[in-house]
C-alpha cells in the first residue's frame, strides 16, 4: 500500500468527525430549541455561531501551519474541538451556548489549511485534485453519518449525550495524526525512497530557491475569484446542509427516525459526487474544470427547485438526493483548482483564505434562511430559492475562471 494513502485515509477520517462534530448541531437544534424555547432565527444563529469563530480564524489558522508546520497545528485543533463539543453538551443557556459555539469555531478553523498542507507535501500534483476529492467526500460524510449517529444516541439518552459520545473519537484521531503525520515525506519512516520520489516528482513540489509569501498569494485575481465562489456556493452548501433536517421535520412532517434516515441520503449520495468530482477533475477536466463546476451547479438549482415544488414525498427525496449528490460534485471540482495552482509552501495560508469566504457564508446562510422561513409563516419556498439563486451565481463567477491564471513565477521574490 502506498503510505501517502495512509496519511490521505486519516485525514479523511479526521474531516469526517470534524464534519459530524458540527453537523450533530444542524440535526439536534429541532429538540434544542424546545428546551431553549429557540424561534427559527434564534435556531439560525445557534447554527451560524460555529461559523464566526471558524471563518475569523481561517487565515490565521493557515497561517499558523505554514509557521509552525500541519501536524501540531492540526493535532492542537482535533483536541481543542474535542474539548468544546464536551461544553457543547453542557450548555445551559441560549446565550451560553452561543459562546461556546463560537469558541468551538476559533479552535478548529487551524484544521483546515493545515490538512490542505500536509496533502499538497504528500502527493504530486497529478494526484492531488483525486486524492483532495477523495479526503473531502468525508464533508459530504460526516453530515451523512450524523442524522443516523443522533437519532440512535438521542432517542436512548438525550441531545446532550450525543455530544458526549463524540469526544473519544477526537482523541484517538489526535494520537493517530501525532504518531503518523510528518511535514515532510522525508522525515518519515513510512515513506521508501522510491515512492519519496514519485511524491517530490513534480516541479510543485520541489524547492527551486523562489518562495512565495502570503502577500504575493493575496495579489492572485485566481485567488480572490476562489473565494468568490466558495463564498456564493457555500451559501448553498451551508444552507442546505444546516436546514435539512428541521425542513423534513416541519415542512414534510417526518418523525426523529425518519429524519434520521431521509436527513442522510443527500449526503450519501454527495460523498460519491465529491469524489467523482474530483476524479473527473483530474481524468477528464483538466485546464478546464471550470465546465464541470458550473455544469454540476446548474443540475444543483434544477434538482432544488423541483424538491420543494413537488408535492409528492418519494419524488420530492428523490430530487433532495440528487440535489446534494450535484452540490457535492460542485464541491470536489471547485477543490481542485487550488490544490493544482496554488505552491505547497503557502497551501495552508492560501488555501485557508479561499476558505474563509466558504465560513463567512457558513455564517450568513442559516440566519438568512431563519428569517426566510420566519417571514414566510414557516414556509420553506423562499429559502429553496435563496439557495438557488446562490449556487447560480456562483456559476457565473466561474464562467470567469481560466485555470492557468496561476502566480506567474518570474514575478515571485526571491527568499532573503
């Protein structure tokens, strides 16, 4: 087996349990708000507290892995939400759990950049958009998992619980990367001199005496058109990730454990799409993969619009399958366009700007789509069409998008 899939295999666990660390919130926050008396816009902003903290810390979370490398600052991050999903459980208050939300948000938000570092150090480039598809289906995972994991430990033991259950794994997970993880190939035991080679193979993985700082990557149009569209096509992501469950609950009128079970297929079926989009990001898309992101984004608003307007329940779960299969393909492809432009040495504080739009989206959506349905008597249509209109612009910001317009090299200052 090669050992770069044995860090890609963590890593992939690693974002699966901070997916379900976060996402339990979005399928408990129905029962939540009974004992916290919560409308659907205090119900929104619970949701969107986690954001505040993650999107503020994003960059400097970056930051912190180029400085000081992935594998402290990803193991400081798996404890420091292994703490904070603890205090989640033993929140008292509306305005307490607020802050322990947000703080939960300030300590994971290194994670991020830190594991788009170490996958950058890890494998080629020819690999990197399959293997980023691949450590990324885990985001399409872990809401998956969650709406099964919180049905069985709730109806037994209580919302609170189900944040309880999850601190052990956050443990173990922290000793793996600790034991495991290297910031370089090289210094690892794991990796032979020939798969060494395979992995540094490439010219964006070698050091050839040019560095590039964080002020030459904020000056990349490339970059800020990433954001842009991880900004709008978050709002989606998030929106509909978060709303899922209460939207079956209230407006299909399913029980916990229907919810349970119906809350997961989108996100089944969008861990394939993400790792097929990244698959065919690499195989068939590549120095044009802005097609495939705006194709999947546009089937994504299609398959939204019909969820909510049909009336039928089989039909309408059918449509909220493909719909999160669509969103999550999106999702891969738009990964790969970083992971293939953007210099290892500066992935964690690049990669974690790009990202810091997805988070301030992450924070925005659910408020917005609370006050939606609030204003709309509890109706739901208006917020399918917040989402649409999103992931729609979000397409038209890619069509601008030239996969090449990388940082052009002789322009880059050398190190002093």
């Amino acid at each position: 087996m090669k050992k770069r899939n044995i860090i890609l295999t963590l890593l992939f666990v690693t974002w699966t349990l901070s997916y379900m660390d976060r996402m339990v919130m979005t399928v408990a926050i129905p029962y939540i708000s009974k004992d916290f008396d919560l409308t659907p816009v205090s119900m929104g902003i619970v949701m969107s507290a986690f954001f505040a903290g993650y999107a503020l810390f994003q960059v400097p979370g970056g930051m912190l892995a180029d400085k000081f490398g992935s594998r402290k600052t990803m193991v400081s991050a798996v404890t420091w939400w292994s703490l904070f999903t603890v205090a989640t459980a033993m929140a008292t208050s509306f305005t307490n759990m607020l802050i322990i939300r947000v703080l939960f948000g300030i300590g994971e938000a290194s994670f991020p950049g830190g594991s788009w570092k170490t996958l950058s150090n890890w494998f080629p480039k020819k690999e990197r958009a399959t293997a980023n598809g691949i450590m990324m289906s885990s985001n399409a995972l872990g809401p998956a998992i969650a709406p099964l994991f919180v049905v069985g430990v709730m109806a037994a033991f209580g919302w609170r619980s189900v944040f309880l259950f999850l601190v052990i794994p956050g443990i173990i997970v922290a000793a793996l990367l600790w034991w495991l993880v290297r910031d370089n190939p090289k210094d690892s035991k794991l990796v032979s001199a020939e798969e060494l080679k395979v992995i540094q193979g490439d010219e964006g993985t070698k050091d050839s005496g040019k560095k590039m700082s964080f002020k030459d990557v904020v000056k990349q149009s490339m970059v800020w058109k990433l954001v842009l569209i991880w900004f709008t096509f978050d709002i989606t992501f998030w929106g509909f990730s978060s709303w899922v469950p209460t939207y079956l609950i209230n407006a299909r009128g399913f029980d916990l454990v229907s919810m349970g079970i119906n809350a997961s297929l989108p996100f089944f079926a969008g861990t394939v799409g993400l790792i097929l989009g990244g698959y065919l990001s690499d195989k068939f898309f590549v120095g044009r993969r802005r097609t495939l992101i705006i194709g999947s984004d546009i089937l994504a608003a299609i398959f939204l619009y019909f969820t909510f307007t049909t009336g039928s329940m089989v039909p309408a779960m059918a449509l909220l399958t493909l719909s999160g299969f669509f969103i999550c393909m999106s999702f891969g492809a738009i990964w790969a366009l970083p992971m293939n432009v953007l210099k290892p040495e500066v992935m964690g504080s690049s990669s974690a700007l790009i990202n810091f739009g997805g988070q301030v989206a992450g924070f925005i959506s659910p408020i917005v789509i609370g006050f939606l349905i609030e204003a709309a008597g509890g109706s739901f249509n208006t917020a399918f069409y917040f989402l649409i209109a999103a992931v729609l612009v979000s397409a038209v910001i890619t069509t601008s998008v030239r996969e090449h317009e990388n940082t052009k090299t002789a322009k880059l200052k050398i190190a002093k």
